[in-house]
C-alpha cells in the first residue's frame, strides 16, 4: 500500500517580477531523509497573468 503526502508551497509573487520558489529544495530534502520520495507537483493557484503562485509536492512512501 502507498501512503502518499501533500505540502503546500507559495511563491515569492511579485506581481512586476518573476515568481521563484526558495522552499521547495529545503521541503524535498527533508521528505527524502524521511524516506519519502518526490512524485512531482500540482499548481492550486495562479494569479491574474496565469503563473503559478502556489503548488502542492506531491511525496509518497510504500506503508
């Protein structure tokens, strides 16, 4: 059976400038050593020009 894990992640959304992501490194690293493994993401928000402002990692782990 796997047992699958949401985090949730919001951009730095400057509405002039890009949006960048500075937590998702540190999120990943700290599922692996968990001993979950990163499956991909899924954008649950974007903003008025159609960037992605907030994603969840998506991680699972065989239970």
């Amino acid at each position: 059976m796997k047992k699958y894990e949401f985090i949730g992640v919001k951009t730095d959304n400057n509405p002039v400038t890009n949006a960048f992501l500075s937590e998702h490194r540190r999120i990943i690293s700290a599922k692996a050593e968990e001993g979950y493994r990163y499956i991909g993401f899924i954008p649950t928000k974007q903003g008025a020009s159609g960037k992605t402002v907030e994603l969840d990692l998506i991680f699972g782990t065989e239970v």
